[in-house]
C-alpha cells in the first residue's frame, strides 16, 4: 500500500499521503461532526477501528501537522486530540465527500436539511463550521455546535 | 484496513468504502487531470502501483459505479475506463484534496494559476472540468484540455 512517499507533489498524492488512510478521515470526521477529542471514543466509533490501527494513524496525523496531541486540561492524565489549522483546512474535503455520498447512496445517515444547507452557500458553512470546530464545538453534537447555531438562528 | 462493510451509512465511511482507497482516488485523478484512459496509461503513473493492486482497484471501482469498462471504439482488443456520472461527481472531492495540498505543501506542483482559478470561482470551474472529462477531455493534457480552454478564453 505505500506509494513512493515523499518523491512525488503531485497534489493529490500529497494530500493522501498525509491523510488519506481511511481510517485518518474517521478520525477526523469525528472531530469534525461529533466533537471527540480522546483515544477512547475514537476507539467507540461504528467503525470498530483496532487500537493499534488507531494508535499508528493518531500518530502519523500528529507527525503530518493535521492533529495536535495535549494534555486534557481538565484531567492531566488523560490526552486530547484537535486539529491543527491545517486539520481545520480539511474540512471542505469532508463537506465534498459526504455531499457525494448523500446523492449517491439511497440509505444514507445524512440529514437531507444538512446537506441543503452546506449546498446553499458553501463558503460561509465552512466558515462556520471551521470558526465552530476551532473554538472547540462540532456540527452536529453539544449546544454549541453548528446545527444548534443554524436553528437558534432560523436557518434551519 | 477493513471497516465494517456496509453497515455504516454514515456519509463519510460511504465515500471512504466506495473511493476511499489511495489507489482508487489516484486512478480518478489520472483521469480527471490527464486524460488517462487504459490499464498500462494508470501503470505508468509516478507512484508506482503494483499491476496487482491495480487490477483489484480497477474491478472494485466499477462494482461501485464509479467507472466504466468498455471495449475501445479504436481497438476492440483494448479496454478503456471512463469515469459513470458517479464518478464525475466526485470531481469537487479532488478539487479539494488538491486545494488543501497547494496550501500545505512549499514543493508542490500544482500551477499556483489552476488553484487561483479553482478558488475564484468553484462552482463554474467544477461545472467546465466535468463537461470536458464527460465529454472525453481532461484539466491539463490535450487540445481539447479545461486549461487550453481558460487559455483561449484569456482566463489564464
């Protein structure tokens, strides 16, 4: 599975060679939709992710500048993970795939008013979403995420 | 590296399952970019793929309706692949991914003149790029090339 890392910037192998494992995007995604932050609920995720699978790829989205790995500053045992600028910077390729999925797939999980909303206007979601996910909220889950600002707002 | 099949309609492990292999996003590249059509054209990419893998990704690609294998109009004995309208929706993920790695990587080689014109208007380039890969074409190789066509167009 290893392209030859490292020779090649081509754009699109660059960005898979820095996140494009699968299970990298998981991880991501939840972060990004559902506001986690730890080992373990990474770990609690549908996709049943082996924790050595998991260990590896949290370690390699560290090396590759997209995760930063801190103390929780709660509970100084325990470790947080969040997305760096350039993680945040990722969110439009997720925004892509799910939209893709959604028009693709005829069971899909995603909220028909979601992705009408992302497909309005595109770019000030991102924002959105990105200014939400830096400040330590998600889409979807918390009273501080996006969907909860879309419909306290009546846009949703 | 396998997820549970699925079983998830998340949005995202969707796309993953249906593209989310490497290989697969750097054959729909070769496509959308340079116009690549046949099994030895994908072969002779920089990043080496082994034909083995190739071969697997190529079936699993169309099981999933993103490409079609046809016989060439030109030489029976040969088979192409194009990308089914599935595939040309994905345009916007590589658009993406490429955009991301523009920003991120210092050596990149995507023209810093394709990504501003990507950027300044996403939605008509994605409308012109699937056009002309529907139609045969491709963003950087040939006549009939998005780029000769921005080029002509005193766009870039």
């Amino acid at each position: 599975m290893k392209r030859t890392k490292g020779k090649s910037h081509c754009p699109i192998n660059f960005g898979l060679e820095a996140f494009g494992d699968p299970w990298s995007l998981l991880v991501i995604r939840d972060i990004v939709y559902f506001g986690k932050r730890t080992f373990t609920e990474f770990s609690d995720s549908d996709e049943g992710v082996a924790p050595s699978v998991l260990t590896a790829r949290l370690a390699e989205l560290e090396t590759n500048g997209i995760l930063n790995r801190t103390p929780d500053p709660g509970d100084a045992r325990r470790v947080v993970y969040t997305l760096t600028e350039n993680g945040l910077a990722l969110i439009p390729v997720l925004l892509e795939i799910a939209n893709w999925s959604a028009g693709v797939d005829a069971e899909t999980d995603a909220p028909p008013e979601w992705i009408e909303a992302v497909h309005r206007d595109k770019t000030a979601m991102t924002e959105l979403i990105t200014a939400t996910v830096r400040a330590g909220g998600s889409i979807f889950v918390g009273s501080d995420s996006v969907v909860a600002a879309l419909s306290a707002s009546g846009q949703n």
